[in-house]
C-alpha cells in the first residue's frame, strides 16, 4: 500500500493533510530518510515525526473504561472514544467496541478493526466467558447460585432462558458473576430477578485476558500472547477469578 492511502486509513487526516505532511518532510524511515507519498514500505519502519506509526490495520487494544463513559460514537456526552488519540476515530477500516458496556459499567473493553474477529469473539458459539464483579443493595438470599446456574432463569420481556452462569459469593452484597452470553444489561436484571439491585459493576476478564495493573482510562494495544488467552480452544486454562 501506497503511504498516502496507508497515513489516511491509519486516520492521520484526509488525503489533502497527508499530502502535506509528506511536503514538509515529516515522514522519514527508521534511519531518518525523507519517504514520498508513492513510496511503498514496510509499516514498522515509518516514522512520522520521529514516532513509530499507530498499529496497523488489525489493531485489538484493551481498554479500562471508567464508569460516566458510553461505548458510542455519536452520543452525547463523554464517549469511550475520547480515551483515546482522536485520531482513531478516523481509523479505516473503523475501530468498533466488541459488544459493549453500559455506562455505569467499568472494566475491560476490547476494540477492534478486524470485523471477523470481533464477530468471533461475540458469537454465542464461541461462548466466551466475561467475568463481572457486582456490588449490591441488599444481602444476597443465597440461592443465587442455583439460580444463575439452571439453565432455565428467564428474564422479564424475553422468550428464551438465559444460559447457565456461574456465580460466586465474595460477601453479603458482594458477588461474581461468569456469563457465556451477551444480552442487553444482563448481570443487573439477573440481580433484578433475583430481587436485588447492583449498585456497582465492574467487568475484570473476558476469555483468559485481565486487566491486570491498567489504570482506568487507560489502554494498550493486545499482542499475539494477548489474543491466544481471548478464545477457547487456544489451549490456556481460563480463571474465573478477577
């Protein structure tokens, strides 16, 4: 790929603004060459200004959404997007949440460019676990666990129940959840089902992939050690714990 269509897609701005980064000499190779806008080089050794160019198309980045944020491009008020450098928005193919979390929700949020990937990652096929913890407003009764777990817990306004979740108590208000599905608030009207409410919800882990030490609002870009802990069948042993 030419490196005027590769600066435009990685969201570097329109064609005419990458024109004229060119013009002025600011995208050099590794060793300080000056690069052309018809030149064809490998993306690793670009630099634009000095710094190495945002990850190639195929970018997967983990991101520890804080709560207050909405995973949207086009809602009012703070967006997930604002976390990162503005130009990811411009990023083609586009950067997508892979499914999302509310807004009161904090914790891991993958994004990606890669569509097959992300459809792989939300399928109810692949049943990836999501590793929520909740806090609650009353203490818990104490059959949750065979209630999350049976198979047949069914939601208000759906037909079809809900797939067997694994549940852990980590207090009297306190709570894990692991789901192998996604559906529209899911951990909170399984709470309301069981007449409580969640005061707080924070997811920790999706497949074998944590956290970790990542600081809310913070984000980094997965490696491929990353992605083999996403799926099952990668050959890692999953943790339920957070």
């Amino acid at each position: 790929m030419k490196l005027l269509r590769l600066l435009a897609n990685l969201g570097y701005g329109s064609r005419k603004q990458v024109a004229a980064l060119f013009r002025e000499g600011r995208v050099t190779d590794a060793d300080g060459e000056v690069l052309y806008a018809d030149d064809v080089v490998e993306h690793a050794r670009v630099r634009l200004d000095g710094e190495p160019l945002d990850p190639a198309p195929g970018l997967v980045l983990m991101l520890h959404k804080p709560t207050g944020y909405t995973c949207s491009t086009r809602d009012q008020g703070r967006l997930v997007y604002d976390l990162l450098p503005s130009r990811f928005r411009l990023r083609r193919p586009v950067l997508a949440t892979v499914g999302r979390l509310d807004r009161d929700t904090s914790g891991l949020l993958l994004m990606t460019d890669d569509g097959a990937l992300l459809h792989r990652i939300i399928s109810p096929r692949s049943q990836v676990p999501k590793v929520y913890e909740a806090e609650l407003a009353r203490d818990l009764r104490g059959d949750e666990a065979e209630l999350f777990g049976s198979g047949g817990l069914l939601l208000e306004g759906e037909t079809a129940p809900l797939a067997p979740a694994d549940f852990e108590a980590l207090g009297p208000r306190r709570a894990r959840l692991v789901l192998r599905e996604g559906r529209y608030h899911q951990v909170r009207r399984m709470f309301a089902a069981a007449g409580n409410h969640v005061l707080a919800l924070h997811r920790c882990a999706v497949g074998g992939l944590r956290l970790g030490d990542l600081a809310p609002g913070a984000w980094r870009p997965l490696d491929p050690a990353d992605l083999s802990l996403l799926l099952p069948g990668s050959g890692t042993s999953v943790r339920h714990g957070c």
